[in-house]
C-alpha cells in the first residue's frame, strides 16, 4: 500500500474519531471548557480552550500536499487565541508535508514538538492470542463512569472531562470496553468505526495493573469485533518508539500484526503572553 493510499486511511479514521469525541460534549461542558469544531476539508480542528491538553486541542486529518491554505492557518491560530488556549497542535501526515506548509507553519512560530506513530493492520491478517488473557467486556452507558474513572487519571487529563468521555459511551460508532483482573476493571479501550475503517483508542490502564495483559486482551477483542463489523483496515497511533524511550504500546500492536505507517510530526503553537 502506498504512503497517499495510508495517509489517506490513517488520518481519515484519526479525524472522524475527533470529530465524533467533540460532537460528544454535554452541552453545558462545551460552554464551560471552550470547545469548537471546524472542518477545514477532511480535516477537523479541535479547541478546549480550558484544559492545556494537546490531545485536546490539534488539527488532524491534514492529507493533501499543501497542508491547510494560509488564510485558513491563520483562521485556525485565531480560533485557538479567541479561546484563550495556551498551545495546540497541528499534526502533519508524510503527503502534507511541503517545503511551502512546513515553512508557513515555522513563519508563524509553529515548532517541531514531538512525533507520534501512526499504525495499521488489514483485518485479514491471523490475531494471535493473548499470552496472559484477561476478561473483556464490550461495555454501554451503564458502566461509562467507571470507564472514564480510569482512563481519565491515566492520560493525566483533568478530573471534569470525565463525563465528557462518559458520555461518549453508547454513541453511534463507537464500542468502549472494560478489560477485568479478578473480577476488577482494570482498563479500557474503544473501537470507532466507519466506512469500513476501525479506529482504536483509549487504551489506558491503572497503574497497579499494568503489565499484567489487560491491553493485549484488549486488543485481540477489538480486533475481532473490527472484524465482525465489517472493517477491512484497522488504525491506531502511539507515543513513538525510540531507543532511549521506548514504548510498550507499540510492541504489544506490532506483536498483533500491526505495522508502522509512518511517524507523524506534531508542529505545536504556544501562547505568547504580552502582559
């Protein structure tokens, strides 16, 4: 598969998983936390002004070659400063990365931050099984809190955006599921889908846990619902694996078939206080 044919997979699953997490919002936590949704294209910008949270505030889905034109980057600037948020990020795929948008980006005090890899697996590809397989249930509203209760603290994000990610349980698309250690849930992940594409996420896991199989557990049921559901790619991106840090999450997807589409550069925006 050509690098154009995963970018367009890849960010496309990434953008309509973000644009679904924002249309998920309660209504009173939009007005309270500053959150906005605009899609510029394929491409969907994000804004909780409130929280300093990247994975909260990024520009995703960027594909073609000239990244986003310069009157609509300095639109979206604008939209994270109305918002008063400190920092975001705009995540560039390998086909939008031109000379002239990379250059746009720097001329407007966008930095290098970090990369983060981009994964994907054909679903006809054999799931091994789990060495150390725990319980997972594929999970609805009723057990959203408990879900959001653990991989809220997790990702480190702020206690109130819990019932934000509650409420994102049983919507359309989406499967959210629980991974259980002696009858305790331990960890989560989800599962969106659509046009055929399964996008996984939220594979967090309780500190006292880890290491004990709950997200390989995790990852061989929701491969095999992304399976039963029709999807004929799955994607799903991590932290990058590096010598001097390396990343877990990563060796757990490669062991089940995943491969490395790319490593995709975040170019992050700061907020220059003039007071």
């Amino acid at each position: 598969m050509n690098i154009t044919t995963l970018c367009e997979i890849c960010e496309r699953a990434d953008a309509e998983a973000w644009a679904e997490m924002l249309n998920a919002v309660p209504d009173d936590q939009g007005r309270q936390f500053d959150v906005h949704l605009k899609r510029y294209g394929h491409a969907v910008v994000g804004v909780v002004g409130a929280f300093d949270v990247l994975a909260m505030n990024r520009v995703v889905g960027v594909t073609s070659h000239e990244g986003i034109a310069s009157k609509d980057l300095d639109e979206i600037v604008e939209m994270y400063q109305t918002a008063h948020s400190r920092r975001f990020a705009v995540q560039v795929c390998p086909t939008a990365q031109s000379p002239q948008f990379v250059q746009n980006l720097k001329d407007r005090e966008f930095v290098l931050f970090n990369h983060w890899s981009k994964l994907h697996r054909p679903a006809h590809r054999e799931i091994p099984h789990p060495e150390r397989p725990l319980q997972v249930e594929r999970i609805g509203p009723d057990r959203a809190d408990e879900f959001a209760a653990i991989c809220v603290p997790a990702f480190a994000w702020p206690t109130p955006l819990k019932r934000w990610v509650a409420a994102l349980v049983g919507r359309p698309g989406w499967h959210h599921y629980l991974a259980y250690e002696d009858g305790l849930a331990v960890a989560t992940g989800a599962l969106h889908v659509k046009d055929g594409i399964g996008w996984m996420g939220f594979a967090a896991t309780d500190p006292g846990h880890r290491k004990h199989g709950a997200q390989t557990s995790l990852i061989a049921k929701r491969l095999h619902d992304a399976i039963d559901l029709g999807c004929k790619q799955i994607v799903v991106e991590t932290a990058q694996d590096r010598p001097e840090q390396p990343n877990p999450s990563t060796h757990n997807l490669l062991r089940f078939g995943f491969e490395v589409a790319y490593e995709r550069p975040n170019y992050v925006w700061v907020r220059m206080d003039k007071d």
